[in-house]
C-alpha cells in the first residue's frame, strides 16, 4: 500500500491517498468460442494429453517404454537407453528447446503459451468441465450470484470433485513415468505406495488442480517469466493478435442493414465478444499487452460477428506492426517472416538438431573406464613377473545382451590374469571387474609404463551383429 500525503496550506486538513500496489482480481468468466484456432487449440489439447496419459502405458521390450528410472539412474526412451555419463543429451535438449522458442516466438508470438503450454491445456480443459457443469459464460455469472441452494451446491461439489480427480489422475501420470506405472497403480489400490511417490503424486495433483482450477490466467500473467521477457524477443515484423483500428474505429452499435459510412462508424460494432472469450480478460482493441498469451480466442469470436453483420473477417487478426503500418497483404507479410533473425535461429537449430541426431545414431553402445587398483605392487618370484591390480567398469548402455573379453598388450609377457573373464552381461546393466595384469620387466623397465587394454563386445543373442571394440590406456607401475 502507497501512502501519500498532498501539501496543503497551513491551518487546514491533510489530504491522504492510499493506493493499492496490486489489483484485486475480478474472477473472469470467459466464454465459449468455437472457429478455426479454437479447433487447432482443442487439437493440440487432445494431442498432448493422449500423449501424456497414454504414453506412460505403452510396453517396450517387455518393459516401459518410456521411463525415467531414478532408482537405478538410467533413462528408458523406447530403444534407447541413457545413463548419467550421457549428460550432454540432456543439455542438447534444452538447447532445442530454448532456441525452438526464439524461433517461434519471432516468428509468431506466443505459439507456445497460446497451445502447448501445460498451463493453457490444463485450464482449457478445466473450463469445459465447468461448462459442461455451470453452463456457459452468463449461466456461471448468474450461479455465482445467486444463494447458497441445494442446486449450487450440488453443481459447484460436481464441478470441484471432476476437477480433483483429473488432478489426482495427472499427478499418478506423472509419477508413473519415474516409478514404472503398472507397479505404481498395483501400490495405489493397495494403498502401499511409498512416500515419496505419495508426495509427488498429491504435490502435482494439488499443483494442476489449484493452477488450472482456480489461478488460472493469474500464472500466465504474475508467475510466468515468459510473459516478462517476451517483449524483448519481437519485432516490428512478429505475428502477433492485431486490432486493425484503422478499420475499426470509431466503434459503436448499429444494426445489420445500417450502413456504417453513412452512421461515420467503423468495422467494430463494439460488442464485447473479443473481451468476454479472452482467457486472461483483456481488451485486445487497446493494444497488444503482455497478458495475451496468443490463442487467438478473440479472432474466433470476432469472425464470427463480422459472419452475422455481413462484414470481411480480419478486424482481429493475426498481423505484425509493419504490416498494419505498410498494408502489407499476405504475400508481402510471408515474405518478411524469412528475415535475418529467424534464419539465424533457424540455422543454429537446423545445426544442433543435425549434431545431435548423428552423435546419437553413431554412439558406442558399451563404454569401459580402467582405473589403477590402490594395491602394493608384487613381484612373483616363480617368473619373476611383476603383478598390478585393476578394476574395469564395463557398461553394456543398450538392451543387446553381451560377451565381453580383455586382453592387453603393451609389455613383453604381459597377460590378463582373472576368472571372471569372458564375461556376460544383459542389457542395459554394468560391471566392475577386479582384474589382475602380470607383465615380465624387460632391463630399464622402472617407473610407469603405458600399457592398453581392448575389451571386445559380442551380442549374445545375434552373432551376426559386428563386435564393438574399445581400446583404453592404462598405467602399469614397474618398482
């Protein structure tokens, strides 16, 4: 709260303002649209969810096909198989994705907000069930005026007891994807999960229920940094949602079969449906405003208007700020979009994408690491050979079971001595392996001498498939 005194004449009263800092929100009731982008939204919609409640369930090589296995730290994505060494993936990942936004943010705005964010699915889904339950936008006005009856509440218990299990449901999705589903459902109907699987699941669910249920287009507008930040990331040849005021002002009502020249009235008969189908309750006629999160509810709704009042559609339309200015038509606005910024975006994610895509394909599936045992050296004295212990991590990082066999050259005589050797493993499993090697000094053979050891990789299962080799370098001590 902002207290201000004004400066008044002595003798007489002070005058004190207070001003609140932050707005009290005023609950938004936005209303149903249907039209182009509302279907290419409620597509993505379907999409993502099918994806994400659907993937968790699909089997692979006889176990989840996508699986983020905490427990033993390894990563299942179908085929593949990723352990904390390959690290660098996770980080490609998140370089296609922050570039992946540059790029469509200069582009068009905010695509992501507007579609595929979690936020926005999550709410647009909230809001058909509360559709569906209340009705539509004055039937949930005039419910939520009205007392506290048996009607009310049985609606608002409805509406609430959907919303929550949806959420519990999504937070159970979401654990299923680190604690594999089919054991974490068997745990939840015999109420033995752990708890941290009973942390996150009623954490994600309270999260989704309490953002998509009741903050709604309060996260889009004060938690979400996008919203800060993107103004920095357009330009004056960005798509972005635009009120053509040159076309539509002066606003005002009229009648169908009016003539607006004659009237001295513009396009917009100023009903209010673009405010009313906003999700974050702007009035995009007075200007673009970092609360627009681009579904383009208002385009539908205005389209729709234009439709019934016999006008052209685009009054709200999807436009840049050079466009609007040059009257640029859709050839000339296509043309810009292929501008330096986004050819440099597209570039660096067109080169990422490609580096990323071949080192994946190219990756070795077994990896060794040798590491020198703390032993004291031994000389035996039947042979006179000199002894040193190591200990080989081997990592078989696919699901193809193999043999593995060491040998090591580098020294007159010198030879793996362990029982252990060949050895089996299964896939996606590891080993260590103590391994002693015995080498027979030649005279000046005092200090450290680089030895190497080739562990030979054979599939099990496909003696066809090619043998991987690796090749390692050690240090073998001479006393």
């Amino acid at each position: 709260m902002d207290t201000r005194v004004d400066k008044v004449d002595a003798g007489k009263p002070l005058d004190v303002v207070e001003q609140g800092l932050y707005e009290i929100r005023k609950k938004i009731y936005p209303r149903a649209v249907t039209g182009l982008f509302a279907s290419a939204r409620w597509s993505l919609v379907i999409f993502t969810q099918v994806l994400f409640y659907g993937l968790a369930w699909l089997p692979w090589n006889g176990r989840q096909a996508v699986l983020f296995d905490l427990a033993s730290r390894k990563f299942y994505i179908f085929g593949l198989v990723f352990w904390p060494q390959d690290i660098v993936y996770l980080t490609v990942i998140l370089i296609l994705a922050a570039y992946s936004l540059f790029l469509f943010t200069a582009v068009a705005g905010r695509l992501w907000c507007g579609y595929a964010c979690p936020q926005t699915v999550y709410t647009e889904i909230f809001m058909w069930i509360e559709r569906k339950v209340e009705g539509d936008r004055l039937a949930r006005m005039k419910l939520d005026k009205s007392p506290a009856t048996a009607r009310k509440v049985g609606l608002k218990l409805t509406k609430h007891g959907l919303w929550i299990a949806l959420a519990l449901w999504t937070g159970f999705t979401f654990v299923g994807y680190f604690t594999p589903i089919r054991t974490l459902s068997q745990d939840v109907l015999a109420f033995s999960t752990g708890p941290w699987e009973t942390f996150w699941m009623l954490f994600y669910g309270f999260a989704t229920y309490g953002n998509a249920g009741w903050m709604r287009e309060q996260v889009c507008k004060y938690m979400c940094p996008y919203a800060r930040f993107q103004g920095v990331m357009f330009d004056p040849d960005t798509l972005v949602i635009t009120y053509d005021r040159e076309r539509g002002e002066p606003r005002g009502s009229r009648s169908k079969s009016a003539d607006p020249a004659k009237q001295g009235l513009g396009s917009c008969v100023d009903c209010g449906i673009c405010v009313q189908v906003c999700p974050t309750g702007i009035d995009i006629r007075n200007g673009l405003q970092y609360e627009c999160i681009g579904c383009a509810a208002c385009i539908d709704g205005c389209d729709q208007v234009m439709d019934k009042m016999g006008y052209p559609r685009g009054l709200i339309r999807y436009s840049t700020e050079n466009a609007v200015r040059d009257k640029l038509d859709r050839q000339g606005l296509i043309r810009r979009v292929f501008r330096p910024r986004v050819l440099l975006y597209t570039g660096i994610l067109l080169v990422v994408l490609v580096a990323a895509v071949t080192t994946l394909a190219n990756r070795q599936p077994v990896k060794v690491d040798v590491i020198r045992d703390r032993v004291p050296m031994s000389v035996d004295n039947g042979d006179g050979k000199v002894e040193n212990v190591y200990r080989l991590q081997i990592m078989n990082t696919d699901e193809t079971p193999r043999r593995f066999e060491v040998s090591v050259s580098g020294m007159q005589g010198i030879e793996v001595s362990s029982r252990e050797l060949p050895l089996e493993l299964k896939g996606a499993s590891q080993r260590t392996l103590p391994i002693r090697i015995r080498a027979l000094p030649q005279a000046g053979d005092h200090g450290s001498q680089t030895i190497e050891f080739r562990v030979t990789a054979t599939a099990i299962d496909d003696p066809s498939q090619a043998p991987v080799t690796i090749n390692e370098t050690a240090r073998f001590i001479v006393p």
